[in-house]
C-alpha cells in the first residue's frame, strides 16, 4: 500500500509539474514557442508591434525592440566564396572556379563548410556583444546571373555562361549554405541578382535592357526558378537594373507573377544595396522615395538594403501601401529569423558549439587545396612540357601574378591566416625536388620598364624552363567604383595588359619553353600566347591554398581535369556590343564562330576512349557510356553531354549542355557510367518563350569536351555521337 501511496505521489508531481509548463506556455506569447511554425510565430509577433517598429524591421540594419525582446539584427553578410569582410576565414577560389571544376558534389561541401564557419563567427560575435555587419547568418551569395559576355567586371562572382551548370552548381551551394536540417536553416542563401543583371557596370543603375521573351525563359530565369524550386533558396535579390520597362525591385512581372505565383517562392525578396532609391534617383520609374518605396514593397521587395523605406511611414499616409502590405514584409522577415533559430534556446540548434577552431580549420584549407587543384585548366600542352620532369633543373619564374596576393582572394573574400601565393608554391615543389628558382617579375600589374624586362629576359636565358604568372587580379576586374586602375569594374580589353604582354613577347624570344600560368576569371584573349607557349594553365583566383594547388599541377602530383565555364574568344571583335542583352552570338550556345577555347575545354596528363553510347529510358532520359583511360597515369574526366539539333531556328542556341559527371579512372580502367539528361533538354523555347518538344534530327553528343560544329567528334579519344529522329 505504501508502495502504491509513493508510485502515486509521483504521477500527481510529475502532472501537476507538466501542468505547470504547459499553463506558462500558454502564458508566453506564441512567437516564444518553438514549437510552433516559423510562420505562425512570425504572425504572432508582427501582430503585437507598432507601424514604426515594422517599419524599422524592414531595413538591413535592424533595431532592437526590447519590450518584445527582439534583438538588433544585421541582414547584410556576404559568403561567396568563403565567410566575407568578416575577418579570419577560409578563402576558397573564387566562383568561376569553383565552377570549372564541373563538380557539384564537391560545391555543396565547399559551402558545407562556409556554412560551418558562418555559425562559428556568428557564435563568437554573438559572445562578444556583435551585432552588425557581416556579423549575421544572412549571406548575400549566390551570383547566379548568367556570364553573357567576359567584358562584366562581376563574372568572375558567377559560375560562368551555361544555365545548367549554373544551377546544379548554384543549388549545390545553397543547399550547403542552408544545410538539411528539418526544422532550422543552417544559414541563409540568397540567390542574385534577379534578374537579367551582368553589366555594364557603369550603366547598372540605369540600365533597362529589353528582352525577349526567348532568352528570358531560355537564359536569364531557367537557373533562377530552379534555385527557388529544387533548391529552396530562402532568399533572392532585385538587381539594381530594369527589365522591360519595370525596375527589378519594383517589378510585378519578376517579382509576384513569376517568383512567387508560378514558381511557388515563399521566402523573402531583398533589394540589392540602394535598388530602391534607384527607382526614383535613377530609372525616374517613381516622383521620390515614399513612392518608390512603396511600389517596390507592393511588388514584393520585403527588405531594402538602403534608406528608401525610412519613407514607407509616409507611403502609408499618402495610401500608397496599406498595413497589410507591410505587415507581409515583415512577417516573411521574421519567418526567416525564427527558422533561423536567432528566438530558441542554444541547445535546441546543432550548431551552437561551433567556435574558434572551425574557422580556418585545417580539414577547410585541405578542403580550398582540394577545390582549387579541381578547378585548374590545362588549356594547351603543345610542347609536351607538362608536367615538369626530371630534366628540368632550373626555373625562372617571371610575373607580376607570381607573388601577387589579390590574385588568390579576388572579392568579397575573407583574410586568410598563412595565404599561398603561387611564387611560394612553386619554389617549395621546386625545393622538394633539388630545382632552382629565380624569380624576376619582368613587370607590375599595368607597368613595366626596360630595366625589368631586362631582368626577366637574364633569369629566361639562364633556366630550362620559363614559368610566367600573368593575367588579371581583382583590381582589374570588378564592381562599379572599384579599384584606381580600373573605377568602371568592367573590363577594356580581353587580351592580357599591355605591360605584360611585353613581357612575356621578351621572355618567349629567348627561345627558352613558356609555361603560361593566366589568372583571372574572365575570357583572355590571347591567340598570340596560344600560337607560341608551350604549355597555358588557367588558374583563376584560386583561393589561400591557390600556391600549392598550381604547383602541384604543374610538377605532375595532381592530373588537371578542370572545364571551362566560359568561352574564351579570340577578340573582343567576335562579340556583340556588350550592352545587348540579345543572347544571339554570345556563348557557346548561340556563337557561331571559332573561339581560341571553347566551353568545356580542359586537357589532361592522360588520354581517354568512348564507346558504347545508348539511351536509358524513353526519349533519352539518361545516357550510358563506357570511358576508358588509355593512359599511363590516374586521371579525372568530365563527361558532357550536349544536344545539338541540326537545323535550329536563327533566334535558338546552336547546342547546350544536357548533362555531366565528372568522374576518376584508374591508368587503363574501362566503366560504363550513367548521366541523367536534363528534365528539359530535348526541347526548346520558342520565340514566346514557350518550351517545346524538338522536332527532327538531333545529335546526342557525349564526350570530354564540345562536339564540332556537326554535333561530331574526330575520334573515340574526343566523344562519341548518336543521331536522334524526333517528331515524326
């Protein structure tokens, strides 16, 4: 019976202690419950808050409501390759590079680890009492704008010129970002600039560029859509430009019609940093601020990086917006801020714990080494140089890129502890082997002098090899009032600069082999380096490990297998006028002519073979090829499949990328491997902007770079083809 008193006792202390919760439960507000929907919490609070702390919410930089213990909270971070203007971080190579590597797998750990250290420095800045910028968990990145054309000072931000690898590498990035778990977002991605965003740059704030509605649903929205439905953005970002007569910010057509009524968007849209205002200042879409605000918010611009909604309180006594308008906002505001767990205890999130020794940790700069080793390009190796052997006892390396440390970081990056410039990567793989290495720049970034060229040309004649690191760096190429060698951001020239043109010209007259290492993250148009070097590598900006990654490519220790995300022409002249926005001639897709190197071109230390190209499923929807490596050493292939149709209408693309995999053989491996074609790839968008089947003969291409112009390739060591009947 005591036993029974006792047992008892307990369940009464056990319920009425459960009663007591639930009763102060219900007692809190709602949006301290996090239990509930990020929604519904959000709708709880917003309820409970005065029109000018709305309004104050709508804002980057947003205050503190302490009777409702709302923190201050700052929207602007920035990650694009790597925690940003934040201090210590992992610097990983720039976008453009991460996309030649053709691997998105290995993209989503890149940002997997971004993400990580996103929440160890908001962690730590949260101890310290940090509350601004580029403190918070709300990145601006992606760059997912198309790279229509390599005079954009900003292309080097995307993932190049094709919208398929553009979005497997975009969603690749925003799922890491934004990680998997149920109930929380790791970090928040956005997805920028929408829409139709790549230059000039001069001209961004301005710019109304009319499109058609072909190359909208054919180049400037597919990549768009797809972070938005299979990558679950919870963010994307109005371009500063017009389209069409409308200004992104403000606009019906981007922003309700398409974003979020077709394809289903639920999270928040934020305008790019002064967007607002450049509706009124700027496209004269709007009479002034109040009613500038008040177009974009009605649109659906929720937040607005820049001063313009400081009017809204006047927007809503002229009855240009209504409360339920700016409740919306900040609602979906909010949402994010729940989801993001900044309202829930710390134990409640699995990434409270992580702190100092994620940032920078040495499993991320083998991770950047990695990335950056995948991302290289062998562009030529004519002269069979490559990699460096036995033979080679002395080299001179000339320069101004050899010991250059923009050219590792390019923008919106971190600061790297112990950054590897390429001149130390290379002496320290030149060490290891008994190697000597002189170093003479010859040249700085747009300047040279006699004097230097003269030194240069002595280190030339002295070695077996010359190793000259040219190109660009960031302050060459850029954003709108960037740099003082180049306050346009956008690019004059694509060949390298003048200055150092003249220098490799002296170097290469010594008659002693050129191995070009180019930096950059654009188009160089250099027919006269590829007619005489005897090797060209591109490098990019390669991130803090950048040093040893080129090294170890160019001794032999890693096999390049990197793609071009982009064209490389052979002039500017092949080009239209860059403030076209007519896809017609630009890319590989719609260009007709011969570039220097084509999309997708990348060599390696080995050689391949295809063969038994077949169709798995109806109509293609997979392909099965068997790829052997014919060589003597390991090496990566990247597989690509194009679609070429042989007639297509003068508005369409000539051919596109319907799929790819990059895979590792073994010396003298054979496998069969399988490739998902694109749900879209056997169709093409018509002048309305309608998808539709394709009609009549068509190349399946499948190899490791394009087909020719036929949709064919020379021999089984390039590709293999198959011809397709449709629509009859």
């Amino acid at each position: 019976m005591r036993r029974f008193r006792l047992a008892l006792a307990v369940v009464l202390a056990a319920a009425c202690s459960c009663t007591g919760r639930d009763r102060a439960r219900e007692a809190a507000p709602r949006y301290r419950n996090p239990d509930l929907s990020a929604v519904e919490r959000a709708n709880d609070l917003v309820r409970r808050m005065t029109v000018a702390e709305k309004i104050s919410q709508t804002m980057t930089a947003a205050p503190a409501i302490p009777r409702l213990g709302v923190p201050a909270y700052e929207w602007w971070s920035e990650a694009l390759h790597g925690v940003a203007r934040a201090g210590k971080a992992t610097v990983f190579p720039q976008s453009i590079a991460l996309a030649a590597t053709f691997d998105d797998p290995l993209i989503k750990r890149v940002a997997t680890a971004i993400s990580d250290e996103g929440r160890a420095k908001f962690n730590e800045a949260q101890a310290r009492g940090e509350r601004g910028r580029y403190h918070g968990l709300t990145f601006f990145s992606p760059n997912i704008n198309i790279f229509r054309d390599p005079r954009w000072g900003r292309g080097h931000e995307t993932f190049g010129e094709d919208p398929l690898l553009t979005t497997r590498m975009g969603i690749a990035f925003i799922t890491g970002l934004q990680g998997d778990n149920p109930h929380y977002w790791k970090t928040i991605a956005t997805a920028k600039h929408f829409a139709v965003h790549s230059g000039p740059e001069v001209d961004r704030h301005t710019f109304d560029p009319h499109v058609s509605a072909h190359d909208l649903a054919d180049t400037y929205l597919p990549h768009f859509e797809a972070a938005v439905r299979h990558g679950r953005v919870a963010s994307v970002m109005a371009a500063y430009n017009a389209v069409n007569g409308e200004a992104c910010a403000a606009s019906p057509t981007l922003l309700d019609e398409t974003l979020r009524k077709r394809w289903g968007f639920l999270g928040y849209v934020v305008g790019d940093c002064g967007a607002v205002d450049d509706i009124w200042r700027h496209h004269k879409l709007a009479s002034g601020p109040a009613e500038a605000a008040a177009k974009a918010l009605r649109a659906g611009t929720d937040l607005d990086c820049g001063t313009a909604y400081k009017n809204l309180d006047v927007a809503l006594a002229r009855g240009l917006i209504t409360e339920a308008d700016l409740d919306r906002a900040v609602v979906r505001l909010f949402a994010a801020r729940f989801r993001l767990g900044l309202f829930d205890p710390p134990e409640r999130l699995p990434w409270s714990r992580l702190g100092a020794d994620t940032i920078e940790s040495p499993a991320h700069l083998v991770l950047a080494r990695e990335v950056a080793e995948r991302s290289i390009v062998l562009l030529d190796n004519r002269a069979g140089l490559l990699p460096l052997g036995p033979s080679i006892k002395r080299l001179a390396v000339v320069g101004p890129m050899a010991d250059d440390l923009p050219v590792l970081l390019a923008n919106y990056h971190g600061i790297p502890t112990h950054p590897v410039k390429l001149l130390d990567g290379v002496r320290e793989a030149a060490d290891a082997r008994g190697v000597i290495v002189d170093y003479a720049p010859g040249a700085r970034l747009v300047e040279t002098s006699p004097a230097r060229i003269a030194a240069a040309v002595a280190a030339a004649r002295e070695a077996d090899a010359v190793i000259a690191f040219v190109g660009l760096d960031p302050r060459l190429e850029g954003e709108e009032h960037g740099e003082r060698f180049n306050p346009g951001g956008d690019r004059l020239d694509l060949d390298i600069p003048a200055a150092q043109r003249e220098l490799v010209e002296a170097v290469l007259a010594t008659g002693k082999p050129v191995i070009a290492v180019l930096t950059g993250g654009s188009a160089l148009a250099v027919p006269w380096l590829a007619a005489r070097a005897a090797a060209i590598v591109y490098a990019w900006y390669p991130g803090a490990e950048g040093g040893h990654a080129v090294a170890e490519v160019l001794f032999g220790d890693v096999n390049p297998a990197g793609r071009l995300p982009i064209t490389i022409y052979r002039s500017a002249a092949d080009l239209p006028p860059f403030a076209s926005y007519d896809m017609r001639g630009r890319t590989y897709r719609y260009f007709d002519g011969e570039p220097l190197y084509g999309f997708g071109h990348g060599l390696s230390y080995t050689t391949f073979r295809y063969s038994g190209l077949g169709a798995i499923g109806g109509q293609f929807a997979a392909i099965s090829v068997e790829v052997q490596n014919t060589g003597t050493r390991a090496g990566d292939e990247v597989v690509q499949v194009y679609v070429v149709p042989r007639n297509p209408p003068a508005y369409a693309p000539r051919r596109w990328l319907a799929g790819f995999s990059r895979i590792a053989l073994a010396a003298g491996e054979k496998r069969r491997i399988k490739i998902s074609m694109a749900a879209n790839a056997l169709t093409m968008v018509d002048e309305k902007g309608a998808r539709q089947p394709l009609d009549g003969d068509v190349e399946i291409s499948v190899g490791g770079r394009q087909p020719g112009r036929d949709g064919r390739y020379p021999d089984d060591t390039a590709g293999v083809t198959t011809t397709l009947k449709l629509g009859r």
